[in-house]
C-alpha cells in the first residue's frame, strides 16, 4: 500500500489475525460444552430464525444453512427488519420457534428491536451471537453464544463474520457430534491461514488488475451468503458496485451484462460443482476474467480458468467457508488498495446503524 502500509490497516491486521481467534474461540467454546447440547436438546423441535443487518444477516444466511446440514434442525434466515415490517411471514401460526439474534456490536437498532419483539410480544425466546458479551443484545437475550471475541475496531467486519460462524458452526457440532468434524477443527485455523498466506500474492494480483469494472460473486446454498458478504466487502472497502447471486441463477438475465471487465468469483461447493463447472464454461465464452475457489478434493476436473485458487480437501462444505471467506475479504481491500481508497475509513458508513424507531 504506498499512502499507509498493510500492516498500519486494522483492517487488514483484522482480516490477517482471524484464524488465531478462531484457535481462542475453540478454547472458549469448549468449556462451554454442556451449556451448548441442553440448548441443542430443549431447541431440536423448534425452527431457529437467523438473523442481522449487513454483513450479520449474510452471516445468518450462511450459518443457518450449515447448521441445518449439521443437525437437521431447522433453519431460516431473515434480515432484522422484515421481523419488524412483515413479523407474520417469519413465525408463522402457531409453530415453535428459537431466534438467534447476529450482531458484532450488539447494539444495532434493527436487530435490537427485533430481538425485543420476538422475546415480549411473541414470547419467542432469543440465543444470542454477538462480539460484544456486556451490550444490550445480549444482557436482554434468554440465552447466548459468550467468549472473548476479540473486539474489532474497523467499521469494517471481517474476522468477526467468521469467528461468529465459527461459533455456530461449532454448536451444530455439539448438537449433532461427528468425529471427522470434531478433528477437523483442531487443523482448520492453521491450514486456513497457510492458505491465506499462499495466496495472497495471486488475490493481490487479481485485486489490481486496473479493467475490472464489474465485480460479480456466485454461490449456492451457503455459499450465496458468502457471495453476497464478498460483494458487500468490495463495496465497503473499494467503492465499487458489485454482484451476488446463487451461481446458476446468474444464466438467468444477469449475464447480460458480462463484458470483459468483469470478473466473475466462483464459490464452488461439493454439492454443486457439476453444475457450476459447466457454468464456469459457458460463462468463459462471454467475454468474463474468472477467479475459482474449489476444494482440492472435488470429483471432477475444473475447466480451464483465468485463476483457480484450490483449498484443502477433506473439510466437506461446512468447513471450507473458513478458507474462502479470508480470501474474498483480502480481494475487497486490495481493491481498495489498488484505488487508493483507505478501507478503515469506508465512505458514508459507521461501525453501528443507530436508527429513531
Ligand atoms: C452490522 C452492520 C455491518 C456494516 C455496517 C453497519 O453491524 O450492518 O455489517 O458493515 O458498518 O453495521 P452489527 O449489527 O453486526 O454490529
């Protein structure tokens, strides 16, 4: 970075610094165990509602997705204020239900008045996930997911989107135990950095290609959640519009625009592969620079790409978030960088929206 250095950016230190809160979070959420399963036991029956603002309710999209995969619970996502605006499409008749409340802050308006609602005029109860153990989410919530996350300074989110997923990722692990998952654990923040650090050079390389003009991110399933974060990382930190849908849903209009200053991201998943490695070439024929992430473990050859970045095998696709999600935050600040746009200091944003409702 030639106005301030990487390592002066807290977002970057925050995005470069994640994998060890996850190492702390681990620690933390372990002695907690018990508390996790009776909260698993006395919730199985009930539909657990995910939900946040911004980068916390794509968080809530991703997170209730996995733990649905994980324990067979399930899920929906929401944004804070459709509980405010349209409550009846949420929790439907008379059908039983957990709210889980996301917030770094725990302090934003939406969420806070959406917890409110669904605890006292629905008497639904609420479990908590927030960076922020002393705000009013969480002193108000029934329950909570509690350890020191470490506080982040940014406005930005970034290792805080994964070390809260982790923490949800981690209680569907309890609820429904597996051995592969419980080992995979212990190795997922050390290969997820050694991956960080092994590509950095190429996201950096990527970020500062000066023709892309059009940023476009594909997922399905859990995946889209992080499609849509990434897309919102690119936005904040580099003032650029951006694109996000589910990967097969982008034949259907939104290829239109394809030009060649786009660059299409590819979230490839295990379940969905055959079919996106078939979009990924017809996508090619349009004109579009691609950037893949994909497993190493998948059962097919990728199509030949403009840049393929290949993660661990073995972590199956409720682990493998944890590798590309650092990557696509790097993607969002190099571009910042590349535009000469400090990303601690994203335009027209604050750390919390504070509305008069
Ligand atoms: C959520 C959030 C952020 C966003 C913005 C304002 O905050 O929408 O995702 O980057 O700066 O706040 P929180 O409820 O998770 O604290």
């Amino acid at each position: 970075m030639d106005f301030i250095s990487a390592n002066q950016s807290l977002t970057y230190q925050e995005i470069t610094r994640q994998q060890q809160e996850w190492q702390r979070a681990l620690y933390f959420l372990s002695r907690n165990r018990e508390k996790y399963r009776i909260i698993g036991e006395d919730f199985k029956n009930h539909t657990w509602v995910f939900s946040g603002c911004g980068t916390s309710y794509y968080l809530a999209q991703t997170a209730s997705l996995i733990f649905e995969m994980l324990t067979g619970i399930k899920t929906k996502a929401v944004p804070a204020s459709e509980i405010l605006i349209f409550p009846d499409t949420v929790f439907i008749g008379s059908g039983k239900y957990l709210m889980v409340p996301i917030s770094r802050s725990g302090t934003t308006t939406e969420i806070l008045k959406a917890a409110e609602k669904t605890r006292t005029e629905l008497a639904i109860p609420t479990l908590a996930v927030s960076c922020n153990p002393a705000s009013p989410l969480v002193r108000e919530s029934n329950l909570a997911i509690e350890f020191p996350f470490q506080r982040e300074k940014s406005v930005v989110m970034t290792g805080s989107f994964t070390t809260m997923l982790l923490s949800l990722v981690y209680l569907g692990a309890i609820i429904h135990p597996r051995t592969v998952l419980t080992a995979r654990l212990k190795t997922l923040a050390e290969d997820s950095q050694t991956i960080m650090k092994q590509y950095e050079p190429l996201i950096k390389e990527i970020a500062s290609r000066p023709e892309f003009e059009n940023f476009v991110f594909l997922g399905q399933g859990p995946f889209q959640g992080l499609a849509n974060e990434a897309a919102l990382k690119i936005q904040e930190m580099a003032l650029i519009n951006s694109q996000s849908y589910h990967s097969l849903e982008y034949r259907h209009g939104p290829m239109s625009t394809v030009t060649d200053s786009t660059l299409i991201t590819f979230i490839t998943s295990h379940a969905g592969v055959q079919h996106e490695a078939k979009l990924i070439q017809d996508l090619k024929k349009l004109g579009a620079v691609e950037l893949v992430l994909a497993a190493r473990d998948l059962d097919m050859k990728m199509p030949k790409v403009d840049y393929l970045i290949e993660v661990p095998g073995g972590y199956g696709d409720v682990l493998i978030p944890f590798f590309y999600m650092p990557l696509l935050q790097l993607l969002g600040f190099y571009r910042a960088v590349h535009r000469r746009i400090n990303p601690d200091k994203p335009q027209n944003l604050s750390a919390v929206v504070t509305l008069e409702i």
